[in-house]
C-alpha cells in the first residue's frame, strides 16, 4: 500500500505505540458498559405449561418492546404475552451505542438509492417517528438518560470536507470549517464537520430496553423470559408457538428475532449476523474533560465508509466517560451467533489505536469495558417486513445497527399489518418490497470479503467507488449511508 493511499486511521495504526494499546486495555472487562449496571432487573420467570394471549411477541429487545408497548396503548384490555429466550435486552438492544436517529433508512443517500420514490416520505414518518420516541419517554418517565443535542460528522480526510458541505445543506444542519469543529469536540484529526441539531438523540441503551419492560409490565404485558420459541404453526383461527416446555395459543404473533435464525425459515437467507465492537473509557479527570471540549453532548461519526462512532456519556457516579467503536464489522463463514464472536482483541487494539490517535490528549485513560455484538444485516441495510399465516403472523428485522429509534416504527408497521385494515404505513413501498437474500456459503463469505475490500479501497482513494461497487449499487446490494 503506498504512502499516498494510507487514511488518518491507517497511519494511527502504524503510529501508536502497542504498550500504550496494550496497557489501556488490560483491566477491560469484555462485557457490554451498559448492562455492567446494578440497576439490570431479576429476570421474569420462564413459561412452563400452556398458556393463551391475544398477542404473542416473541422477542425481548427493542422490536419486541415496542410493539408491546404500543399494542397496549392501542387497546389496554388487549391480553398480550412477551416471551425471551434469554433475558430483555441481553443482546443488541443492550450493547449497542445509544444512538436514537430518525432515519428509518440508514441515511439519505442509502434511502435514495433504494426506494427513491418514498425517500421523503420516509424521511418525514422517520422524523415524526423520533418526535413520537421522545413524547414516549416523557409520557412515561422513562429513566433512560435520554438526551437530545444532535450528532456531529466530521471529515477526518481533505476530500470529505466538500461531503460536510454537502450535508449542511439540509435544513438544521450547520457545516463547521476546522477551527469551529474543533471548538466542539478537539481532535487534530477533525478537518470539518456537519453538526445535526435534530436528527438524532442519545440514550442510555440498557436503561432503554430495562424501562420498555417496566411500562409494558405496568400496562399489563405478561413476560417469560428465558423462554425458547422453538416451533410456529396454523391452529385455525389461531397460532400456536411451541417452547422448550409450554406452547402459547395466540391470535395474532408479532416476531422480532432480529439476528437471530427466523421461525419462519423463508426469510433467514435475507439476514446475516455482522459483529460490531466498542470500548468505554473509564472516567475522565477534570483536565483530560477539558483538552477534548465535548461540552455539548452529541454524538460523533467519521464520513469513512468504515466508520467509527463515539459519544460522551456520564456515569452514575456523575463522571464523564466516552464510547468509542466501530470501524470493523466482522462475519463469520457458516451466519453463526456465538457469544465467543463477542470478544474481538485485534479489533479492541485497532480501536485503542485509532482513539488514542485522534484524541492524543488522552494518552493515559485506559478502557473499563471493551465489548461486541451481533447485528442483524440485510442487504439493503434497513428493516423489511412479512405477514404470513393468513394475516395472524407478522414480521420485522434487518435494522443493521439502526435500530434504536428505527425498531419503534417497525413495531408500528406491525401492529398495523397485524390489524388487517390499510393504512399509511402497510401501503409503504418500504412494507412491501424485500431486500436481496444473501447466497449460500462460501458464496456469502466470499461476498462480504470482496465487498469490505472495495470499500476499503475506496476510503483510501477519495471515496471513489469502484465498477463493482458501482454494479452492487445497481442490483441493490450497495450500501451508501
């Protein structure tokens, strides 16, 4: 690789010292910041004999949540169960990086290129969708460190700094030269930058799915957790959903497995699991506070195709502290969920590099945690959705690390496919169109390695895209956030 084509975040790799690297990652626990925290709830019990619901959810992270949450608020005398395989929010929705966006599909240019025709549209439900999260909050005194400053991207390369330009030309975004990006969050590497005064909210993503629970339980959702669904089938006018010891009878089931293998098999070819990584640091001092600014809280992304994401966040104890991930998404050959992919060491080192490398003025603060997880990735980077079984079984994944504030309004496509009535949402092209499936291995493998290396090399060659890129745009399996 010549010199000319090294990136800022190649040349911190091969500039910041291991022992650094090393020594700040030696105490992390290798578990989720998040659910690290003595306020988790006991889990519920699990689901033993046969039991009947109105709803059935099957899925306790955020899709689940929500489309519990608002199942009730639609009608409270309706009886609705939630069963989890394991425990609420154990999985994405408690490891993610607590970035509420109103994209509903992952960006402007990724809308576009997809559904050109419904991007507006799509953009306005997904900014009414973040308006209505946030009265949710309130309403219900949601404890979920909810905070709403906007998100700032920064060109960390000369030839993104036209790109933030770019960005500002949206209503409530203002482009910064680099003395004013720096005044927001100081980084040498920080060239330019759009700040988003709208768009998006923090959360603390835990306490999210913790307080989802504690309302849905208020309002009189029943909950199993560590509870399996093993089987789905037609029982007339009702579904039946087989567990590891107990069956549920339901008139109407909602799915939301996300990453996890479907019960309804057609449609496990459309997701793939990617692994995603972070760190948290431990406490800043007052002085490191100060050398970095981040006064006002916002969250933080570089226009890299590999992009990291970062932001502030402060502890129960008062302190300031920083997440930082990204940049890597790892597959594995075979689409297997398993918690040994949850720990990453070179990822960690590559990401305390690039830290440490753009934020110099922090060279002693070491990482408390350091953690991964599986994101639920379709091909066209946004959810997609099914009803089958007569109308009685609906269904939501694909998020791809969206899915925050997006799972939300995927819980409201449901309940509204699940109602039988047309409405604005069931007739969206985005409802009912599927993204690509992904083929087979090693045909899958081999894709995600051919895909990751041109965008990699386009990173280092302005952001230009390759023919292949290019013809993966075409047959809509490109991704351009």
């Amino acid at each position: 690789m010549s010199s000319q084509h090294q990136i800022t975040f190649d040349r911190h790799e091969a500039e910041v010292p291991s022992s650094l690297i090393a020594e700040s990652l030696a105490s992390a626990k290798h578990t989720s910041y998040w659910l690290d925290n003595e306020q988790r709830p006991e889990p519920s019990a699990s689901l033993h004999g046969s039991i009947t619901a109105e709803l059935l959810i099957v899925g306790g992270g955020y899709t689940g949540l929500w489309t519990a949450l608002q199942a009730k608020e639609r009608d409270p005398q309706r009886h609705v169960v939630l069963i989890e395989g394991q425990r609420i929010g154990w999985a994405a929705s408690g490891r993610n990086g607590g970035f509420c966006e109103a994209s509903l599909v992952h960006g402007e240019a990724n809308g576009a290129n997809h559904l050109p025709k419904e991007n507006a549209l799509l953009a306005e439900l997904g900014a009414q969708n973040l308006d209505e999260f946030e009265a949710s909050v309130q309403k219900y005194a949601m404890d979920v460190d909810f905070i709403r400053q906007g998100s700032l991207s920064v060109a960390t390369e000369a030839h993104q700094i036209a790109w933030a330009s770019e960005e500002a030309e949206s209503s409530g975004v203002d482009f910064l030269d680099e003395q004013q990006v720096k005044a927001v969050i100081n980084s040498p590497d920080f060239l330019a930058g759009a700040l988003d005064h709208h768009s998006t909210a923090l959360v603390h993503p835990a306490k999210l799915a913790w307080e989802l629970a504690r309302v849905c339980r208020e309002l009189g959702v029943e909950f199993y957790e560590h509870t399996h669904a093993l089987e789905i089938s037609d029982a007339g006018d009702k579904v039946q959903v087989l567990t590891a010891d107990g069956s549920i009878m339901a008139g109407r089931v909602a799915l939301a497995t996300n990453v996890f293998p479907s019960l309804l098999k057609r449609h496990r070819a459309r997701i793939v699991p990617v692994y995603d990584y972070a760190l948290m640091t431990e406490p800043l001092t007052e002085e490191q506070r100060a050398a970095i600014g981040w006064d006002r809280m916002v969250g933080l992304a570089d226009m890299n195709n590999r992009f990291h994401y970062s932001r502030p966040t402060i502890d129960a104890n008062g302190n300031f502290r920083i997440l930082y991930g990204g940049y890597d998404a790892v597959y594995h050959f075979g689409r297997k969920v398993r918690s040994s992919y949850d720990s990453n060491q070179i990822t960690f080192n590559k990401l305390a590099a690039h830290f440490f490398g753009s934020f110099p003025q922090l060279s002693g603060v070491k990482f408390s945690h350091a953690w991964g997880g599986a994101i639920d990735t379709c091909s066209r980077f946004f959810s997609f959705f099914d009803l089958t079984h007569g109308g009685k079984v609906a269904y939501c994944a694909g998020f791809t690390g969206l899915g925050v504030g997006a799972t939300r309004f995927g819980a409201k496509v449901m309940l509204d496919l699940l109602s039988g009535e047309k409405t604005e949402l069931t007739e969206l092209e985005l409802v009912h169109t599927k993204p690509i499936p992904f083929p087979p291995e090693p045909a899958a493998w081999l894709g995600v390695k051919i895909m990751t290396s041109h965008l990699v090399k386009a990173d280092r060659h302005e952001g230009k895209r390759s023919v292949f890129l290019k013809f993966m745009d075409k047959i809509g399996m490109g991704f351009d956030s």
